[in-house]
C-alpha cells in the first residue's frame, strides 16, 4: 500500500502538477494584456511601480522559476487584486465552503442515485424501472444553471421556503446541494442499475439465493457489493465536473466559495489568484483519484493484488 | 456514404440494418423529428422569426406570452421567440463545429496511438488518462478570459477538450482492425502507412465514430452554454442560449418566462440528441446497447 502511493506521488502526481503548473503560467503570460491593464486611469508611472512590485518586469523565464521556487515552499504568492492578502490565505478561506457543498451534493447524489438504481434494477422493465431512467435522463439534460434558478424561483421567490441566497442558515445548503448533485444522481442511477443487472446473473449471487437468503437482502447486501465497482471509479471524473459545476452554483446562490473566488479572479486577471486556484484544484483532484482506486481495490479483492504490484 | 454493392450478392449493408434498426427506435425517431424541427426552424429564422432581434421596444418592455409575442418579450422589448430562434442558430453553430474539431483531434490521436502501438501508444494513452482526471473547463475559462473572445477561440477551446472519449474509441478500434487480413493485404501491396489508415481502417471505424460524435454534440452545446451562462463564451449583442439563460435567470423574479422558455428549448434539444445517440448506438452496436 504505503509503495503503492509513493510510486504513484512520483511517478504521477510530481510529474502531472509540474505540466499544469507550466502551462497555466505560459498561457496566462503568452495572453495579450496585463493584471492592470483594466484600470485605466493608472499613471505610466504607477504602472511601472506596480509591474516592478510583483515581479512582472523581470524576463518571463526568471518569473517562471522564481514562481515554481515559491509554489514548493507552500507559498502562492500575493493576489494582484486583494492587496495585503496573500493567495493561499484566501484559498484557505474559501475552500471549506466549497468543501462543505461538494460533500452535500456528493452524499445526495449517491444515496439517490444508488437507491435510484435499486429501484430500476429490482424489476427491470417495470415501471419503477421506467420512472427512473426518465429521471436519470432529466438530470443529465436539465442542467445545474437552469435546474438551480427554477428552483430558486419556485422553492425561493414562490413559496418563500427557503433564502434566494447565501450560505448562512442550514436550509440555504439545500438548493445549492441539489442543483450541483443532480447530474451525478442521473450517472450513478445508470451505472448501478448496469453493475447490478450484471451481478445478479453471478453465480455466487445463485448461491445466496439457494441458501434462501430474502431477495432484498442478496441484493442489497451480497449484489450491491460488487456492483458498486463503476460508481466508484466514476467518482474520480465526479469530483472533478463537482469542482467546474461549483463555478456556476457559487454564482447562482452567491456562495463565497472557491469556485466563485476562481471566476473572479478570472475576470480581474488575478494572475496570482488563477494559478493557485488552479494548483490547488490540481492537487484536490489528483488526491481525489488515488483515494477512487484506494476504495476500488479495497471493494474488489481481485484488484488488491495491483496496489503492491505498480502503481 | 453508402457504398457500392455487388449485385449479385443479396445482403443488407450495416447502413441498411442500422437504418432499420434506427427507425425501429420510436425514442429516437422522436428525438429526430423534434430535433429537424428545431434546427429548421432556427436556420429559417430570417423568414420565420415575426419579428427582428434587433427590434427593440423600450416602452413595451419585458411583456408576458400573449398574441403579438408568442413567448413575451424581454427587457427591452425584444421578442423572445425570434432570439431563442436566432440564439439557436449560434447554440447549434457551436454545437456541430465544436464537435467536428474533437472528432479530428480524438481520430487523429487514437489512430495514431492504435496504429503505432508499443511505446508510443503507451504514452499517447497515458496522457489521455492523465488529462481525464483534469477539468479542462478550467483551461477552457483561462482561453476565453485571456485571449480575445471569437467564436473561432470558442469552437477550438471546446472541441480541445472533449475529444478524450474519441480517442480511446479509435485506438480500440484500430488496434482490433491491426490484425486483420485486409491490412496484412494492403501492406502486402506496399501502400504506406497513412494511406492504409486513411483508406483502409477509418473507412471501418465510421460507426463508432459517428454515434460517439452525436453523444459528443451535446457535450459541447451544454458546456458552451455553462460558458455563456458564466459570460465567458458567445459574447453580446449576439447570442445563445446559454446567454438567454443568463438573461433569464436575472430577470425571473418579475419575468420568469424568460427563464422558463429558453431553459425548455435547451433541455429538450439535449434530451433529443441525447436519445438520437443512444439510438444510433444501438443501431449500429446492438450488442453494445444501454445496460
């Protein structure tokens, strides 16, 4: 286990946050225009002073090394547009609000969607099974920027249930959780439905049936197990469209999250702010994945040989 | 793309059994009809809009759905039917070119990674994965934010991200298609190797290419769309869908079918291609079909 991880932070990770971190920097400093450019009633002079300041009138090269130097002692430099505040500081801060959304909609969108494959895999062709494909399809289609307005609308501006926006009370998680869930309740519906309608022909599935365990419980307990292989290898590529579907929540419920920090920062060509909020994704993502295959070898007896083989 | 056939064998062409087996679907032929339907009319729109974007009537202003507007007006007075028809003329734009560069990016790179195989194909596929894991919406948003923002840079930016899927296809395919006698034959016949992919096995993989590449139109329509929502994609004054549901979303306090209307269109055209996909895999792939 312990080699497992790491070869894989050398091999892999090292290697695939080295090649972000150089192309982020050499597309935001090949692009035409400046982190000051905006503001146009800004002297030459102060311009200058500015430029001189952070660094941006030295050879791109030097700022390139110099910048790598600072990323692996932890620190992210200054943001352009917060003066005094540093970018790790204000990542720190807006991160566990983004944290603490992703959770909520990860959590509704596997237990719903798993439950939701239960039901169509327990009678395929059923109605039941029928009511959810519809309701997989809906979430892949219906998507978080027009699903979390209509909800404001109907749930907030209508019936009054709930704030239009915000991130103080608990009831303002619900519609942000929902809107950013949704799509992966639809996904995880479909692959469990899939892993379960294979499983059941297993015959170990056949065994437990004949030792006249309840249909429910052979498939909830024995089926389950191994159908739930493609849900969670799915979660890797899950966290990273939760991350970009948090771009869009963020600003519908005005959350003070990363993911509204990052399309700020966007817009102001906060140089400082891009790159480490780019970094920082990075890093959560690639942690993400090696936790994804950690749980899927841990599920699938067959795969636990592989974590000491290669990483 | 129907091929020549021999007369004297009485067989059906895969084109022929998948176009029986396509309109056997009635869930596809429905997303079909309501998708010619909607792409029609918004070509069309110079003659079948009532009334012109540019249009506007600031003293009318955000008006409900009635006679004179079919589906109300906006803000400004502008009738919401004609702009979700012209909005869909750029939605659909962006929808089929966006996909046709991940089409030649994915066969590009899978062909070339199958074909090649070995080292090579080991390191093409490995970059294929590691980009998976990345979201490359956020290379996407660093594009439009830094670099001017054209329709041109829109198509490029989205079709350079959603090609992945595409190449992993291909490379499957080719590497299968590799071992065939008809390949050994044609480099018995000494024909290069670009030809041999060009004439020999792409000809073959036109199925899976084609039904991934009607999965991949929606892809693309929905994330242009997330673009212009967040104001990074088509900018104004022209528009998208993507950019009426930003408008909408503003104004559905007191206008709420500004929201509902455009919101409708989008999802029932990616519900269509998402059904015309689906049905076009099962046409050509029985085997493969949804589990």
């Amino acid at each position: 286990m312990i080699t497992f991880i790491t070869r894989r932070l050398f091999f892999q990770t090292v290697p695939s946050l080295f090649l972000i971190v150089t192309v982020a920097f050499f597309l935001i400093r090949l692009a035409p225009g400046g982190p000051f450019a905006s503001e146009k009633s800004i002297s030459p002079e102060v311009l200058k002073q500015l430029n001189t300041h952070y660094g941006l009138d030295k050879p791109i090269l030097v700022q390139y090394t110099d910048y790598l130097k600072n990323v692996v002692r932890g620190d992210l430099g200054p943001s352009f547009k917060y003066p005094g505040r540093n970018v790790t500081e204000l990542i720190a801060e807006a991160f566990p609000v983004s944290l603490e959304l992703g959770v909520y909609a990860l959590l509704f969108a596997i237990l719903a969607g798993i439950g939701a494959g239960l039901l169509a895999a327990s009678k395929p062709g059923g109605a039941r099974d029928y009511l959810s494909t519809i309701l997989s399809t809906s979430g892949i289609c219906i998507p978080s920027f027009v699903l979390g307005p209509l909800l404001v609308l109907l749930f907030g501006l209508k019936l009054g249930l709930v704030n239009v926006s915000g991130w103080s009370s608990a009831s303002d998680r619900i519609l942000p959780s929902l809107s950013l869930g949704m799509v992966y309740v639809a996904y995880i519906a479909r692959l469990t439905r899939g892993g379960l309608l294979e499983t059941m022909v297993q015959d170990y599935i056949r065994t437990a049936r004949a030792k006249g365990i309840p249909e429910s419980t052979v498939m909830i307990k024995h089926a389950l197990r191994g159908a739930l292989l493609p849900v969670v290898s799915f979660l890797g590529p899950a966290a990273a469209g939760l991350i970009t579907g948090s771009f869009v929540v963020e600003t519908i419920f005005s959350i003070p999250g990363l993911g509204r920090f990052f399309v700020t920062a966007a817009f102001n060509r906060d140089y400082t702010m891009i790159m480490g909020t780019v970094i920082f994704y990075a890093i959560v993502i690639i942690f993400f994945n090696t936790l994804v295959d950690i749980t899927q070898a841990l599920l699938d007896p067959r795969l636990r040989s592989k974590l000491n083989e290669k990483a | 793309m129907k091929k020549p056939e021999p007369d004297n064998i009485a067989g059906n062409s895969l084109w022929k059994d998948a176009t029986r087996r396509f309109t056997a679907n009635r869930l596809a032929m429905a997303g079909l009809i309501i998708l010619s339907v909607l792409v029609i009319l918004c070509i069309l729109a110079p003659l079948v809009a009532p009334w012109s974007v540019d249009v506007q009537n600031l003293s009318l202003g955000a008006s409900a759905p009635g006679p004179g507007h079919l589906l109300g007006t906006d803000i400004l007075g502008r009738d919401l039917f004609s702009r979700i028809l012209y909005g869909g003329q750029i939605s659909f734009a962006v929808g089929l070119c966006a996909t046709l560069v991940s089409v030649l990016i994915g066969v590009s790179w899978g062909a070339v990674a199958g074909w090649a195989g070995g080292r090579t194909d080991a390191v093409m596929m490995r970059i294929v994965d590691m980009a998976y894991a990345f979201p490359f919406t956020i290379f996407v948003i660093i594009l439009m934010v830094f670099f001017e923002r054209s329709l041109l840079l829109l198509f490029a930016a989205i079709g350079a991200v959603e090609w992945l899927t595409m190449a992993r296809i291909v490379r499957g395919q080719v590497m299968s298609l590799k071992s065939r006698e008809f390949i050994d034959a044609a480099k018995g016949l000494g024909l290069s190797n670009t030809r041999i992919i060009i004439r020999h096995v792409l000809p073959n993989i036109a199925g899976p290419v084609i039904v991934y590449a009607t999965l991949t139109v929606p892809a693309v329509m929905l994330l242009e769309a997330f673009l212009s929502f967040l104001g990074l994609g088509v900018q104004p004054p022209a528009s998208s869908w993507g950019i009426l549901i930003r408008e909408g979303a503003e104004a559905m306090e007191e206008y709420p079918w500004l929201l509902i209307f455009p919101g409708t269109v989008l999802s029932i055209t990616l519900f269509s291609l998402n059904f015309v996909g689906d049905g076009l895999r099962d046409a050509f792939d029985p085997r493969s079909s949804k589990e």
